[in-house]
C-alpha cells in the first residue's frame, strides 16, 4: 500500500513538473537568448562593465524549436561551446552581453541558467549575484539547478552588462555538444519571476524524484526481508539481498542530492559511482543470487571478491579496461547463476525474471551500447531505464521473499500424529 501511495505520488509530481513554461509568464520573462560575447579563459576583470569585448566572438544562445534536454527534459536546450568551435575544451570561459532593463518601478530579477557544465557565477555591472559552486583557485563543482538573483533596486529604466564566468571540469565528459551554459537565463518582472522560478523547481524536482521514491521502496523491501527472514527457507539469500538493496538506494539518492542541493560535489559523485556505488554494488547481487535455492558456488565468491578488486581499482586508477572487465566478468557470472537457477532452483522463473529486471538496472551502459534507448519521457520528465528497471524488480523481489515463506515455513511432521496414522493403517489391515 506505501508503494502505491509512492507511485501515485511519484506520477503527480512527474505530471506538475512536466507541463510546459506557462506563455503568460514566458511573454513577461523572456529569455535571454541571441548574439553573447564569449571568450574562453578567465580574467575577474571581465566582469567590469568597462573591460572591452570588442574582440570576443560571438555565441548564440538560441535554442532550436521545441529542444530539451535528454536528462530530464529541460526545454530550450543547446549545445554547448564544444560544438561552437572548442572541441574538448575544459576550464574557464566567460559570456557578456548588454541587457535593458525596462522602465517603470517594478524590482526585476535574473532566473539563472539551469543546465550549465558545470559551475557559474553571474555578474550585473561588475557586481556578484551568486552562482552554482565556488569557483577560484580550487573550484568545487556541483549540480545546477534553478537560482534566482535580484538586480539592484535602481535597476530599472536603465542598460547593464550582464556576465557568467563559466567553469568546466576537466576530465568529466561533455561529448561533442559539452561546455558552459546550455539553456539561456531570464529577466523578469516580479512577481512573474518567482511564478517561473517555482515552475523551473518543479520540474527538476519532478526530474529526480524517481531517485528518491525508488530507495524508499528499496527500504520497505529490506524492512520486509528482515521481519520475515526468520521464517524464511532462503535466509542467506536475504541477508545479501538487503545488503545489495541498501547499496543501490544510496546509489539512486545520490542523484537527487546531487541534483538538489550542494551537498555532494561533481567529483565526489562520480568517485563514489565508480569506486563504491556500482563494484560493491556488483558484487552483493552476485553473492545474494549465488545463495538462491542451492549451496553457493565457492568457485563463483571466489571470482565475485577476485572481480571486486579489479572493480574497485579500476575505479580509482581511471583504468578503463579494469572497468570493463570487472563488469563482463559480473555479467558472466550473474548469467551462470542464472542457468543454475533454471537447473535446479525453486521457483526458477520468478527467480529469474527479478534478476533479468536487477541486471538490466545495473548493466545500464551495456544496454546502451546495443542501442537500447536509455531515457522516456512520460508528462515530458526524462525517467531512465534504470528507473524502469527497478520498478519492476522491487515488487518482484517483494514477492519473491514472501514466496519463500510459503516453500520454508510449514511446520514440520509431527513423529506422533504419524505414529497414530500408522498404527489406526495397521488395525484397519487386521480387520
């Protein structure tokens, strides 16, 4: 019942955050698109109003027709500056463009970009009004999310020079249309400005909140498989399962921290994802489907801690070969399991069908690589197929602890009740 509670309401906040940008707000906050000055580098002199940008190329900032984002679905999307001319560029760069601001005495803010590789500070006449992350000597990048600043009181009625200093993080992706800002700020009057920012929070609210409904489905399970471990005919199994359980929620939470708040930099996400969240991960669900039904395989541990290694170093030492092994490798092992399973294990096809949907959760960039789309977008929110995926291995696994209850939990014979049958057999015999 909480599960469907959850659905429901994970549903609801898909379907709010994915409607589109309301045109009454849209004709009052237009978008700060068209011709900027960019300039790849970093000088904090080029936030002066007065520093000369004359010799600046130029970079459009107009998104194509109806584009999003194929993360969670951001509309006015662009490529970034790898695809204006700076391939495989990372590190600093800045924008400027002259922005007028209308007369009258209306208070006016600016709605930041909310897709920025990676980090940004925002500039108006030379004075800081905030940003994602810090930026300077040792910049700490985390995930951009919608922000709002106030220009100055006095600003209305007057022409200023709005600037973003831009960091990119080296050695953290971008592909072919990477880099800097992808979906231009905003203007806006108030109190249209805070009506459009509540409606850029919804939408990255609605982006992430699979990431956080799903753990706690996760941890429903484990509370589950805990309270009936004891009566349970796959007690081993369970243990590991939870294990494995509680690896993945934390994994599928550090989305939404990322995405929601700064208290997980970009660095630290991708470090845990690569040297804790997916080998450590690997390994429980193979250790837990080793115990399903049968005496576990010593042969299958002792590859699974021999892989765990490889994964783990892997992930530190950036060897992407390490990486690749130890991931075939848990492929080939989890798929052994799985004929085991079918050979001789109880309830083989539910059995297998719950790990199918956990392998397809954990093998996401193996999908990808045989052109299995990775992201849908129902109400317009990109939701992954790794979200799918666990949607439908959560209930299943539910059901599958339940189910061995129902195989390990019957009271045993009692020796005196046959003993009864066997004599009243006897008697009947002698008449």
């Amino acid at each position: 019942m909480v599960t469907l509670v959850l659905l429901g309401a994970t549903i609801a906040v898909l379907a709010i955050g994915g409607r589109p940008d309301p045109p009454a707000l849209r004709a009052a906050a237009p978008l700060l698109d068209g011709a900027w000055r960019f300039h790849i580098g970093d000088d904090p002199r080029w936030a002066d109003p007065t520093s000369d940008d004359s010799g600046w190329e130029t970079m459009d900032l107009s998104a194509p027709a109806a584009s999003r984002d194929g993360d969670v679905g951001l509309p006015n999307y662009l490529a970034g500056w790898m695809a204006h001319g700076h391939p495989g560029y990372h590190g600093y760069a800045w924008y400027r463009r002259r922005v007028t601001v209308p007369a009258g005495n209306r208070t006016w803010d600016i709605l930041g970009p909310t897709a920025v590789d990676h980090a940004y500070e925002l500039y108006w006449n030379g004075l800081k009004l905030g940003g994602s992350g810090r930026l300077g000597a040792s910049p700490k990048v985390v995930g951009t999310r919608p922000m709002i600043f106030s220009l100055p009181a006095d600003a209305a009625g007057t022409q200023g020079v709005l600037a973003i200093r831009v960091f990119m993080q080296p050695g953290y992706g971008g592909g072919s249309e990477g880099g800097g800002i992808h979906v231009a700020p905003t203007i806006a009057p108030e109190p249209e400005s805070r009506a459009l920012y509540r409606v850029e929070r919804w939408r990255t609210v609605a982006g992430y909140i699979v990431e956080v409904t799903e753990p706690v489905a996760m941890f429903l399970v484990i509370a589950l498989a805990l309270t009936t471990r004891p009566r349970s005919s796959q007690r081993d199994f369970i243990w590991w399962t939870c294990v494995a359980l509680a690896l993945s929620a934390l994994k599928r939470l550090d989305n939404a921290i990322l995405a929601w708040t700064d208290l997980l930099s970009l660095a630290s996400y991708v470090w845990l994802t690569q040297v804790v969240w997916m080998p450590i991960s690997l390994v429980t669900w193979t250790l837990a489907w080793n115990r399903w039904g049968m005496r576990a395989s010593r042969a299958i541990d002792g590859a699974t801690l021999v892989l765990a290694v490889a994964g783990v170093a892997g992930g530190v030492m950036h060897v992407t070969i390490l990486t690749r092994i130890d991931r075939y490798g848990f492929l080939a092992l989890l798929l052994l399991i799985a004929v085991r399973i079918v050979r001789r294990g109880p309830m083989p096809i539910l059995a297998v069908v719950t790990m199918t949907a956990i392998l397809a959760a954990q093998f996401a960039d193996e999908l990808s690589a045989v052109h299995v789309p990775g992201i849908w977008f129902p109400f317009g929110i990109g939701v992954s197929r790794t979200q799918y995926a666990y949607a439908l291995a959560i209930p299943l696994l539910a059901l599958l602890i339940v189910r061995t209850l129902r195989s390990g939990s019957g009271p045993p014979a009692s020796p005196t009740s046959w003993d009864t049958s066997a004599a009243d057999t006897q008697s009947q015999l002698e008449v």
